[in-house]
C-alpha cells in the first residue's frame, strides 16, 4: 500500500468531493466555498476552474467568479465561463472589441453555447456590425421560448441601431413567440411612445400587465396615463444582453436547471447592476431552492426608487413566514400594505389567513373587492376565510362567484366541492368538482387526498383507500394524508395496516388537537358505522 498522498493534494481532492457533492444538491454558496478552497491548492486545474466558475456564478457571487476568471487566464486554462465572465465584464465596460475577442475562449456546452451567442450579438452591436449581429442572433431555430427570446434580441439591437420600423416589426413578432419578458416589453413601449402615440404604448403595457401582473409594467402604464415618460435608462449593449440573459435564466429554471438559470442572472446583474427584475427572479430561484437566506440577501438589494420595491418587500414577508418568524413576517407585511396598493393589502390578507387571523384578512379582502377587485383570486381568498369563521352561506357565495370568473381554477374546485361533501350536502355535484380538480392536478397530494376523502366520506371505502394512498405517495410527509389513509384502512377492514398509518401520521408534527385525536384512534381504533350505512355499504 503506497504512502498517502500530501496534506495539500488531499485537501484539495476533499474539497473538490465535497463542492461536487453540494452542487448535486444545488447548495451552490456551500459548492462555491470547496471549489475556490480547492482551486487555491491547485490553481491551474482547468476541472477545477470550471467547476469553480460554475458554483461562484450560481451563488452570485461576483468578486470570486472575476478572480477564477482572471485566474484560468494567467494560467491559459481552456475555461468556457470564464470567457463569458471576462466578456461580460468588458461589455459593461463599453470595450467591444475585448468582448468580441473573449468569445473565442468560449467552446462549452450546449447551455454556454447560447450565451457566448447573446454575448457575441452585443459585442458585434456596441461595434456598429448590426448585420453580422442580427445573424448570430437567429430567430431561435424555430423552438419556443427561443423564437422569442432571440426575438427580443433583434428587435432590442434594431431599436439601438436606430432603425424604427424595422424594430417595432420585431417586437411584435417576438410578443408573439412564447417567452414574456417585461423588460423586453418596456423597450418595445418605450419605442413606441417616442415614434408612435402613448396610446399605441398604453396598449401593449395594458395587455402585458394583464397577463403577467408585472409591477414594473404596471408603473409604466400609470406613468403614460400622467402624461409622463417612461423612467427606463437608456438602451445600451449591456443592458440588452442583459434582457436577454434574464430571459434565457428564465428558460433554464423552468427546466430546474438551477445552475445555469442563476448564473444567467448573475451575468444579467454584471452587465446591469441596477436590474432589479434579475435579483427577484434570483430571490425566487433561492426560495425554490430552501435557501431562504440568500433569497433575502437578493431581495435587500432592491432599489429604495425601484418600482420591484414592493415586490420585493412582500417575497420578503413570505420569507420569514416560511422560517417560522410570523410575528416578523405580519409585521413587515402590514408596513408594506400601510403605504402600498392593492397587490400589498391582498399579500398581508392572504399572511393574516396563513396565520389564522381571518378575522383580520376578511374585511381586507371585502374593501378590495368593494374597490373594484373583481378577481377569482379575492373571491376565493375571501371564501375561505369565511369558512373558518363560521360564515358558511357567505363563503359558499363567493366561492360560486370565483368559479364564475374561472370555471377551472382546481384550487376552487376542490375546496367547494369537497365542503359540499364534508356537509352532506349537493353530495354527486361536489364528487364532480373534486374529480375535475384531480384531473387538472393529478400529481398535488392535497387534491387527490380531497378526492379519496371524499370517497370516504360517502362511504366508498375501497375507491378512498385508492386514492389516499396515491396521495400519501404524492406528499408521503404530511400528517393529514397519512391520517386520513390510516382511517380509510380501518373502514376497508385493515386494522394492522391502520395503526401503522396512524402512527406514521404522528412522526410528522400534526397538530396538538390532532395528535390528540390520532393517538385515540391507534388506542381504540374508529367508532362503528351506524347500521344503516353499515348496510348500505
């Protein structure tokens, strides 16, 4: 057996193991942190570099990522990404030539690939070469979201160049091509407002806020209805390539790919330090992520003048909601709803009912829908409310109103109709809402457990078992699921496998009154149906 190797080679080896270990995970800070470790021991180790590059940009984390970047250049290590840093560094900076020049460092993968082509595009842009830009950036091989997004590019490096029609042209063909990007949208507004009318603006503003309910958006639209210019900072290369980044991220993590949708948004950020659209998208990764921290430390960098501030400030909330600081969270969200519009007051309803403080969240709901709210969202929100305070006949009102705004809302339908159930009441129509639900959802453990519920309730005991346990698979740490599937056993006479359940059900924190009750139940098991609907069964 040989000697082991020197202290500084296993270190370094540890190191590594245990930042690709965390990048299988997606903790990207904790990667970041034993890539550079093991890149200090071993500076030249091209793995090592890219590996680096790749955590330090996931995390964010900037002055690390320029340092890698400037490290595998001294040491003329083949480095995808450290040439998409060093580009964009030097696109920032106005140096297209340097930019264009970096590119050549950049023969990566797929996903590196469409980077170094937004990179590529920009650089060509910044140098007046529109043509050879406008041809690398493509129209997205036909796929979408790509036809849209290389879409926003054309028409972005057109607007720049000056050329009008040609521009307007291009944006309305990428509004068409299934990506929307509100910073896009507000170029193509802008556009519109200085060659055109407000009202041509208003327009497309109108119709984007409608479907994405952007607050950014929505700020540019009050602006125009003042008769004020839109407060967007000029075009330049960086920034578009920075839109264009911010739409690419958004591609990436729709795919889960946490990894290159961060680091997009990090690029995006290098290239627009004031792009606060990037840092909520950043903040909403990390919240996907459980990495609640660091969605913080995202959203603390929205700007005091920044349209996304409120935004910002209600993810915020939510935040520490999560981390179990209720107290911290209502109170951060009743500062934003004192001073913000309805967007606030709804969040600090809907953190008052997550709270059971419904009694605070329904009249909120009541004046926002008395102002004009006509949203399935508010109805629905309300209802529910209402059901937890004893208000039945009003709740059931507003949730027949929701499903008249959206027939097929499975949030709607699965409450109303499995409330009918639980009542006794409208017993085959409420069966269909929640049938419907499952089938618009049929992969959320809480529907399917409404559905097999329901079953239970009307004493189809083997359809229940069906579908609570596909439940209890769907969600197999939730103490409800587990709860409900140990009744149906004891109904469908598995008694052993009952007890089981129950005692499952105990291992994930229920309630106190629930505990209670379940420990009853494993003690004494459920009490005997009534002989009439013993029989019927």
């Amino acid at each position: 057996m040989g000697a082991p190797p020197p202290p500084s080679v296993a270190d370094s080896y540890a190191n590594y193991l245990v930042g690709r270990l965390a990048d299988l995970r997606q903790d990207h800070e904790a990667a970041a942190e034993h890539y550079y470790e093991a890149l200090r021991r071993a500076p030249d180790d091209a793995d090592l570099i890219e590996g680096a590059l790749s955590a330090a940009l996931a995390a964010g984390d900037v002055p690390h990522a320029r340092e890698i970047a400037r490290l595998a250049a001294q040491h003329s290590a083949e480095s995808p990404r450290a040439g998409l840093v060093r580009a964009a560094d030097a696109l920032a900076s106005g140096r297209w030539r340097a930019a264009r020049t970096e590119m050549t460092h950049v023969h990566g993968d797929a996903a590196e690939q469409i980077m170094e082509r937004l990179l590529l595009e920009w650089a060509l842009v910044g140098e007046g070469r529109v043509e050879p830009a406008l041809a690398i950036a493509g129209d997205g091989g036909g796929v979408r979201p790509f036809v849209g997004l290389f879409g926003y590019q054309r028409a972005m490096a057109l607007d720049y160049a000056g050329r009008t029609n040609d521009a307007l042209s291009a944006y309305e063909q990428a509004e068409q091509g299934g990506i929307w990007l509100p910073p896009g949208i507000e170029r193509y507004a802008d556009l519109l407002r200085r060659t055109r009318t407000p009202e041509a603006a208003l327009e497309v503003l109108d119709r984007t806020d409608g479907r994405l309910n952007n607050p950014a958006v929505a700020a540019d639209a009050v602006r125009l209805r003042a008769g004020q210019d839109l407060a967007l900072p000029p075009l330049t290369p960086a920034r578009g390539a920075a839109v264009g980044f911010y739409g690419l991220a958004a591609v990436f993590l729709q795919e889960n790919d946490s990894s290159n949708g961060l680091a997009c948004l990090t690029l995006a950020l290098m290239l627009d330090p004031q792009f606060d659209a990037a840092r909520l998208s950043v903040a909403e990764a990390q919240i996907g992520l459980d990495h609640a921290d660091s969605a913080r430390a995202a959203l603390a960098l929205v700007g005091a003048q920044s349209p996304y501030l409120e935004s910002a400030k209600i993810m915020d909330a939510y935040v520490l909601l999560s981390q179990g600081q209720s107290d911290a969270a209502v109170a951060e969200a009743e500062t934003v709803a004192a001073n913000g519009g309805p967007r606030a007051k709804k969040a600090l309803a809907d953190i008052y009912r997550d709270v059971d403080r419904d009694a605070d969240a329904e009249p909120i709901y009541t004046a926002l829908i008395e102002a004009g709210g006509n949203d399935w969202q508010l109805y629905f929100a309300r209802g529910a409310a209402r059901q937890k305070l004893g208000r039945w006949p009003d709740a059931e009102a507003d949730l027949k109103h929701a499903l008249e705004l959206s027939p097929d809302q499975s949030e709607v339908l699965n409450f109303l109709g499995y409330s009918w159930i639980d009542r006794g009441e409208h017993l085959q129509e409420g069966l269909a809402m929640v049938q419907r639900a499952a089938e618009i959802h049929p992969d959320s453990g809480a529907i399917v457990d409404s559905l097999g519920w329901a079953y239970f309730k009307l004493g189809d005991f083997d359809q229940a078992v069906t579908y609570l346990e596909r439940a209890v698979e769907l969600a197999p740490a939730d103490a409800t699921l587990n709860d409900h599937l140990g009744d149906a056993y004891w109904r469908a006479g598995r008694r052993i496998e009952a007890r089981f359940q129950w005692q499952r059900a105990l291992t994930f924190g229920p309630e106190d009154a629930d505990r209670a009750a379940i420990q009853a139940k494993i003690s004494n098991g459920l009490p005997a149906l009534p002989e009439t609907r013993a029989a019927a069964q």
